[in-house]
C-alpha cells in the first residue's frame, strides 16, 4: 500500500493528506486499531483529550515497528482549558498520556466563542510551540469572525484549521480565507459520519462503480484532490485497508466536477462551531 502523500504548512512541517482519526474509540481498543491503521500504512493519527484515548495511542505507538519520527501525531485542546495555564498544562497532560516528548500538531478543539477566551488560548499554544511541546499549532471549528481575531490579536496564522467537510458541506468560504492565508485545510467527518445519503449518492456510487472502487474511496480521493487533509475513523480492518487503499484512485476533472456540485446550503452534520454551548 503506497504512502499518503504530503502537503506542506506555512512554518515548513509537512502533513499526510490522509490520516486516521480514533473519535469514539474506546482507550481500550485504541490500541488495537490504530497499531492496525500504522501497519496498514497510515502515518497520522488524530486525537484529543476528549476523546479519552491518548493512552492507547501512545501505546500503539510504542509497541509499532513504526519509528515515531515518521509518525504525525495531533491532540486537541478542550472547552475547559482555554485559560493560558490552564492550555499549557493540558498540553503537558496530553503528552505524559500519549507518552511523547513533542507532538507534531496541536489544536484548540472548538473555539466556543461565548466564553471568550479563545485568542488566550491562541496564545498558550503559540508558547507551547516556542518551548518545543509541539512541532505546529492550528485550530478546529473557528468561525471565521473568530479566526481571523486571533490573527490579527497574535500575528500568528494557524497551520491548519480542521473543521466538518465532506461533499455535502464544502465550507467553501472557510476554505477562501484559509486559501488567503495559507492555512491548510483538514476535514473531519470526510465521509458524512453516516447521517447522510452521502455514500448512496447516484454520483458517487456511479463514479465508485466506473473505477471498481467503494464510494468511500471515491469521496477521500475528491478531499485529496483539493489537497484537504482527511481523517476518516473506523473500526473495522477491512474498511481501515479499505480507507488507506483510496490513494490509489484518482478522479477525472468531470468527476471532480460533479461532486463539486454535491455542496448543499443545510449539509452540516454535526454541531454549528457558532452555536452557543449549554
């Protein structure tokens, strides 16, 4: 199985376009399955403190044949750890759970605008970058009033912005500020998370069936063709080979085109980055 290719953040650290995400997996079974996603051939693993599964990464991690140097690893700053000692000490936290020295990616998980406190957080990981904790920092779900504040309050641009993206809900004026600053784009949900048609969509299964791919493959090859990072999160060995096994595909610009047209206005699955918590 051939290796994600790359693209490459404005501080000069490279990312895989496709990478493996462990949302609502058990600390238990982490291990398990993302000791599988590194054998197959996936080198990035995305996490978070929420998730509760940093041990079990960490311990995939040790026990692959994988050297860690060739491994992109990213965790995720809670709702309750804005404050800036507070971001600093979850960071560390995070660390000592996944047992690493540095991670390659750290993020501020949701901006929760309500509370105010996300350009303070925006600061701590600029510290943290500066005291080696972590090689790059981003966000994820920033609205954009949001995420051009803690440019212009810091003058430092996130590396990445992961947000929900997928056929059906494109973010393409996310995706034009993010262009303008040079800001790479991650995806999570890349496959509709199952609350949509989307994979039993007559365009794409129509496109999957010309190639002999599954429709999974079909709509992780349109995200790398927009070179949009992908995290898509499974379980299952097969659909884990399956998933990997998509860099292996690549679409034709009518093809393109026509999932293009897929963007719908009410496509977001999941929460509103904008909406208030509670």
């Amino acid at each position: 199985m051939p290796l994600s290719p790359t693209v490459t953040f404005h501080d000069g650290h490279r990312i895989p376009l496709l990478g493996y995400g462990v949302f609502k997996v058990d600390d238990d079974r982490a291990a398990d399955v993302v000791g599988q996603a590194l054998a197959a051939g996936y080198r990035q693993v995305d996490t978070a403190r929420l998730y509760g599964n940093e041990e079990g990464v960490g311990r995939a991690l040790r026990a692959s044949s994988v050297p860690r140097e060739e491994v992109f690893v990213t965790t995720k700053l809670w709702n309750d750890e804005h404050a800036f000692d507070a971001a600093i000490a979850a960071c560390e936290a995070s660390l000592d759970r996944l047992g690493l020295e540095q991670l390659d990616l750290y993020l501020i998980h949701w901006a929760v605008p309500e509370q105010g406190r996300y350009v303070e957080a925006w600061r701590a990981l600029i510290a943290l970058r500066e005291r080696g904790l972590t090689r790059s920092i981003g966000v994820s779900n920033f609205p954009l009033a949001e995420l051009e504040e803690i440019i212009a309050a810091t003058a430092v641009v996130p590396a990445i912005h992961q947000i929900e993206l997928h056929p059906y809900f494109q973010q393409r004026e996310l995706r034009a500020a993010h262009a303008q600053h040079g800001i790479v784009t991650q995806a999570w949900g890349p496959l509709g998370q199952g609350k949509s048609d989307l994979l039993e969509n007559p365009v794409i299964t129509g496109i999957a069936e010309a190639h002999g791919a599954s429709a999974a493959q079909v709509v992780l090859a349109w995200h790398r063709a927009h070179e949009i990072v992908a995290i898509p999160k499974s379980v299952t060995p097969a659909r884990i080979v399956e998933n990997l096994a998509s860099l292996e595909l690549s679409l034709t610009r009518g093809e393109l085109a026509a999932i293009d047209a897929l963007d719908r206005p009410d496509g977001r699955g999941g929460r509103d980055p904008g909406r208030p918590w509670g």
